[in-house]
C-alpha cells in the first residue's frame, strides 16, 4: 500500500516554527504516516489519517510545543531548558499512544534523547518496531503506568523535559509529570481549550507538586485555524514522596 504523501510546506513550519525539516527527517516523517496507517489494521492507533490532518494534528501539533527551542531569545520572558547543556537532553513523553508528541519530537531534535511511555503493551511493541524501522537512535521505550513509573528510582526525578498530550486533565497530567522531572525541569502539558479559570483552579495543585505555571501560550494551527494551547509548568521545588499517588487515584480523586 502506499499512503498518500504528506504536505510538503517548508514554508509554513518555517513561519510559524522558525524550523523545517531537512530531506532525511521529512522522509522519516513520511514513513511514519506509512507505518501508523499500517498499524491501524490491526491496532487502534489513531482516528486521524488524512495526510493534512496527520500533518498538522500530529506533526505540526506536536513540535509546537517545543517551538520555544528555536525562537531567538526575546526581551519578554521566554522559555529555556535549564541544566547542563553538555548532556543531552532528556524528554519522557507520558501515554505516547501512537508515539505523539514524542516520535516528531525525536526525529527534529537528533541531539536528544526521547523515552517514550505507555501503558499498552501492543502500542509500545508498535512503538519499538517504528523506531527501528525509522533508524531513530535516540528514542527509548517504555511500558508502564505514569502512576508507577513515577516511583521508581530509574525515572523519578531523570528527566529536563515532560511531554503529556491527550492523557487526562490537566491536574492529571500535572501530578504524572511533575515527579519524573529533575528540579528546573519543565513540564508541557498539550490541551485543546482553555480558560483563565482553569488557571486557577490549577494552581494548588501545582504547587502541591513543587512546580509553578510558567506559561501559556495559546496558538492557532496553520491549516484549519483551530485554537490550541500548551501549559508550560517548571519543577521548581522536590515532589513530595506520596505523589504521584497510587494507579488510578489521580484520576479518581484530582489534586
Ligand atoms: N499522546 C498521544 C495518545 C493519547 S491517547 C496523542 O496525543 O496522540 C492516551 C494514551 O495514554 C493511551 O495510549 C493510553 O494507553 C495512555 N495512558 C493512559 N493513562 C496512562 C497512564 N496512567 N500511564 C501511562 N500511559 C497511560
């Protein structure tokens, strides 16, 4: 089968991310698609398989959350990866599904390295063989619950940069990623909508995990113009040691 090819607008990622894909990572881009529309005979990985939308919603979506990296520093505050740039940085993406934000996130920025976690087996066995077939070195995987992972001594407190998408709310998502990052580290927490009042209401919860919201930007995606948002929240104090809480509490009882 051979899939439709995805849009080629190095234009646009250069206008609205300040970046574009070189031949070889929109080759690996093109495979991808390939690969998830073959996976989804059999797996359900994802509802989204137009090229454009694939393009825009999977691609496009998930490396702007990480556009901050490319912007030229501005008089206003901006956001920064913090710690020892001789390290390579380290991403963890929390219920990657198909591998989103994490897998665009790895192939555009090779000087990384990129664990990518889910709790469903299948989907991370779909995962490993993705990433060999699409050569990527720099990508880890992973099964297991944030809950979980987020004790254990290996990921607790190990990485600079937590991606979370389409995972839970956001008090959820915050109380997954806040523990797997080291002090100074930042969490992005990809949503759809969102209002002042939920900033506000996000605040305790937040703090009750050693971080603070940093940001928010708000955007509006280049092709079908929808409004979206990423939360940026740096890890500025210790996790206490009771969170992340036990499998399924999070959900069941929000901070
Ligand atoms: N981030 C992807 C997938 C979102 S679907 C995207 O935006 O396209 C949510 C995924 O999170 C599913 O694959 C599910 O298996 C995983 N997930 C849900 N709860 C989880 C948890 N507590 N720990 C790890 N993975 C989880």
């Amino acid at each position: 089968m051979t899939p439709p090819s995805l849009p080629q607008i190095p234009e646009i990622w250069q206008e609205t991310l300040h970046w574009q894909p070189n031949a070889e990572q929109q080759a690996q881009f093109q495979k991808l698609y390939q690969l998830i529309l073959e996976g989804n005979q059999k797996l359900n990985l994802t509802r989204i398989t137009e090229p454009q939308e694939f393009w825009e919603k999977h691609l496009w979506d998930s490396l702007r959350g990480i556009a901050f990296l490319w912007k030229k520093p501005t008089s206003d505050s901006y956001l920064q990866l913090q710690g020892n740039t001789a390290d390579k940085v380290q991403y963890i993406d929390i219920g990657t599904g198909a591998g989103f934000p994490g897998l665009p996130v790895a192939i555009s920025v090779p000087n990384s390295v990129v664990t990518l976690l889910d709790s469903t087996r299948k989907k991370i066995t779909f995962l490993q063989k993705t990433v060999s077939v699409l050569e990527l070195r720099n990508v880890k995987t992973l099964t297991g619950r944030a809950e979980e992972t987020g004790q254990q001594p290996e990921h607790r407190q190990k990485y600079d940069v937590a991606l979370i998408r389409a995972v839970g709310t956001a008090a959820v998502c915050a109380e997954y990623s806040l523990p797997l990052l080291k002090q100074g580290g930042l969490a992005i927490i990809y949503r759809g909508n969102w209002t002042e009042n939920e900033t506000a209401k996000l605040q305790g919860a937040v703090k009750q995990l050693g971080g603070v919201i940093e940001s928010i930007e708000e955007f509006t995606t280049p092709l079908s113009h929808s409004i979206r948002h990423c939360l940026y929240l740096r890890k500025v104090a210790n996790t206490p040691a009771q969170f992340p809480r036990g499998v399924g509490i999070p959900t069941q009882k929000p901070l």
